[in-house]
C-alpha cells in the first residue's frame, strides 16, 4: 500500500480543516490513517516532503525513514 502526501501541511486536509474545526479535523483524518495503516497486508509506504503530519505516530523503531535526494 502506498500513502503518498503526508506532509504536516496537508494532513489533514486544508478544506477538512475549513470545514470543521482543527481539532475534529485532526480527529477525522487520524481514523482515516488508522483504517489505512491497519490494512497494509505485507508492506506500506508512506511519503512526505519537509515535515511528516503530526498525526503519524512518533515511536522509534516503528518506521524507517529514507532519504532519497
């Protein structure tokens, strides 16, 4: 499964936000991510450019980040 965008400034969605406040924003879109991490059968790769979204858990060891400049 690939998770493409998920920079801090775009997850969550900018019209998520203007639609609902930041924190329900935040809520929504973090069950969106949880839904879709849990359904990786075997591999996942997620991208982001800057800063990954806030929303991402911050355990080590959970991922491995690759720098592919």
């Amino acid at each position: 499964m690939i998770m493409p965008y998920l920079n801090d400034h775009q997850v969550p969605w900018p019209d998520v936000v203007a639609a609902f406040n930041q924190e329900e924003a935040d809520a929504r879109e973090a069950r969106l991510l949880y839904v879709a991490l849990t359904r990786a059968r075997s591999q996942l790769l997620m991208t982001y450019s800057g800063t990954p979204t806030r929303l991402l858990p911050t355990c080590t060891g959970l991922w491995t980040d690759v720098d592919l400049t």
